[in-house]
C-alpha cells in the first residue's frame, strides 16, 4: 500500500520536478562526501532551490530555437515587452526595439553575496536583493 501510493506521488511528478529532485540529491550527496563549512553548504542548496526551473528553462529555450524567426520574435515580445517598458529609458521604444532586445535577453542566477557585472551590460533583477 505504502509502495502503491510512493509510485502515485512519483508518477504525478513532472519531468522537470523530477530532475530538481534528482539535482538537490545529487547535491546532498556530494555535499556529505565532501565536507564543505555548513555555511557554504547552506548557499550551494540555497544557489539550487532557486534554480528550480532550469530545467523548464532550457526546455523553452530548445522549443524557441526550433521556431520561425518570425514566431521567436512575436513570442520574445510578450514575454518581455511588459517589464522592457517599466525600464525608465526604455520605456518609449519601438516594437522592433523591443522584439530586437528581447531575443538577446540572457537570464543569469548569481547565489547570495555573490559579486557579478560587466561594463556596459544592462542588469535587470526579477527576484532577490541587491546592494
């Protein structure tokens, strides 16, 4: 019985729920052969719970490839045209612009007190705090 309803849960799970877990117990288990200070151990599981879409992610991003060009432009401006235009400098720029910029757009996870930037690159935060 408890076997039947194990296999139920895990059989409900997504593919992508699946590799999360699959990726915390990868994890777990090098992060106790390894020995590393708890505190880097806490932001490694920190780093990767926040990364729980990745694989969501680049699922989208192979679907996205295979498209028309036309089709990735016309996608990539709903996803972005909404946030591209609360971006003060941003705001009154063309649909062209727009679908231009959101196919460069690079989506990038920094873990907690982590140093990041470049020159001349524009860094737009979707979750988290900065300082």
């Amino acid at each position: 019985r408890v076997i039947s309803r194990t296999t139920a849960v895990q059989s409900s799970l997504d593919r992508h729920s699946i590799y999360y877990r699959q990726t915390m117990d990868d994890l777990n288990s090098n992060l106790g052969d390894l020995m590393l200070p708890a505190p880097l151990q806490r932001r490694l599981r920190a780093f990767f719970t926040n990364e729980r879409d990745h694989s969501k992610r680049n699922t989208w991003q192979e679907l996205t490839h295979r498209m028309s060009p036309a089709l990735q432009t016309e996608v990539a401006v709903e996803l972005h045209k909404a946030w591209l235009r609360r971006v003060p400098f941003l705001a009154g720029i063309s649909r062209i612009f727009i679908a231009d910029l959101s196919k460069r757009i690079i989506s990038e996870h920094y873990a907690q007190k982590e140093i990041f930037g470049s020159n001349f690159r524009l860094y737009v935060m979707n979750r988290g705090l900065a300082s």
